[in-house]
C-alpha cells in the first residue's frame, strides 16, 4: 500500500469512529515528514460544535505548531473541504491536500488553487459510498453543516 | 449610542477581556435581531487553540443554529477576518460583517464582498491602538496567530 493510501485509509478510519459515535463521517489526518502529526473527525454531533468540521479537529490536535511546520505538511480529508476548512489551510499555508472524494460535495477546491495549494483527489469509492450512505439516513443534519 | 456601536463596543470588551488573561486582544459578537446571540475572543493563548479565532469562538458560544438564523445574523469582529473567520462566514451564509479596523491586518473582505457578504469597516482608533499595541509587544504571537 502506498504512504498516499495509507494516509487517506486513517481519515477513513477517523471518519468511521465518528460514524460509531453517532457523528458526521468525515475524517482527517496531518501530516509532516511522512508522519501523521495529527487526527481527528467532524464534531458537530459529539462536541456540539459548528467549528470543529474534521479537518479542523485535526488541526486543533495538532496543536500550535510553527508557520515552517504548517508549510511542509499535507492534510488528508475524507471529503472536499468547505470553505471555512480551505480558510484555515490558507490560513496556516498548507501547500498540499490530499482529498477523498468530490462527488457528494464539492468545496473550494478551485480557491484553494488559486493560493497555490496543490488539490489531488482521489475519488475513493470507499468515502463516496460513507457519505451517501451518511446523507441519505441524516439529510437534516448533513445540511446543519454546510450551512443549508 | 447607536446599535452599530453599542455592539462594536460589546466585541472590544470581548477583545480586552482576551488581553487582560494574556491573550490575543481580538473579539466579536453575533447578532440576531439586535440581541446578542454569541460572544468571544480569541483563544490561542487561553485555550492553546489554533481555531478558536474571535468569530470562531463566537460561532462555537453561539452553538448550533438553523441556516435561517444564520441568515439574518450580523457579525461584528475587532479585526478584519483572516482566511478561516471569512470560510465560516461563507459557510454559514451570515451575510452582514462589521469589522472595527483593517489597518493593523486586511483579511479576506474581498472575498467576502464576491459572496454578497456585506462588509462595514469602522476604522475605530480603539480597536487600531489595542492591535498596535499588541503587535509591537508580542511580534512572534501574531505571526503564529496569522499563519506567519
């Protein structure tokens, strides 16, 4: 298995322990130097909370790391990051993303472009069929946060 | 005091509660229907987050909302919103953002104004010398803070 499916299967997994706690399946992982630095899933359900989409949580677990850090890393995430997630990875000058899937929703992938963040994604079935699944069963909380 | 002022007035508290703990002196409030329905500062120090901007925070203390609440909210924010606050904004579709200055830090106001958000600066001479201040003395703080 390569290091890029490796660290997309422990978003997955991040997405999965979510999906077990009652939460939105979206996971994530950081990671420096071919080593994950930090993980975490969408929190809405769990903590409650509106800020904390997967790849924000992984960046909170991170914790403060200096701009050097940030700029040699790439964030893995189960699903196209929306704007408030593309926000913060321009924020932090995040140069790569490496993403799940855009087909059940897409997010500023073409705004992050255009700050010069390498976007490669995947389409893994595997995440695709999580999020369908997800928002076929939870449509009203799926669209609590995208904000619809 | 008008309304506008009476909660900008609201958001600098929240900003100098922040310094008076050691923390970045930036805050922000939410307002539906002329009543506050969230407030907070930024948490970087206090709660060593790295997402917890002031509108972060703000949004989090506010909880989990309907889009349609969202959708007639007014954001005040001591300082012009960096890449993440503007995501958030986007995201949940507030459409109307007051920003006390953006002298001592220009966010992303015109990627903003491209989403039909709003944006009032005030150019208030408080929240410029609180930021000043802050800046001259804790150089290595807000650059971590701004991703530099």
């Amino acid at each position: 298995m390569s290091k890029t499916d490796l660290f997309l299967k422990a978003a997955i997994e991040e997405a999965e322990q979510g999906r077990e706690r009652g939460g939105i399946p979206i996971g994530s992982v950081l990671v420096y130097q071919q080593k994950i630095i930090g993980r975490g899933h969408n929190q809405r359900v769990q903590q409650k909370s509106v800020v904390l989409h997967a790849e924000m949580h992984t960046l909170e677990q991170a914790g403060r790391l200096p701009a050097s850090i940030y700029k040699q890393c790439t964030l893995y995430t189960t699903l196209s990051p929306c704007a408030m997630c593309s926000g913060a990875i321009i924020l932090y000058g995040i140069p790569h993303v490496i993403v799940g899937e855009n087909q059940t929703f897409m997010g500023q992938e073409q705004w992050l472009k255009e700050h010069g963040v390498r976007v490669d994604v995947m389409q893994d079935k595997h995440c695709m069929e999580m999020m369908k699944a997800f928002i076929s069963t939870h449509p009203e909380l799926w669209n609590e946060d995208i904000g619809e």
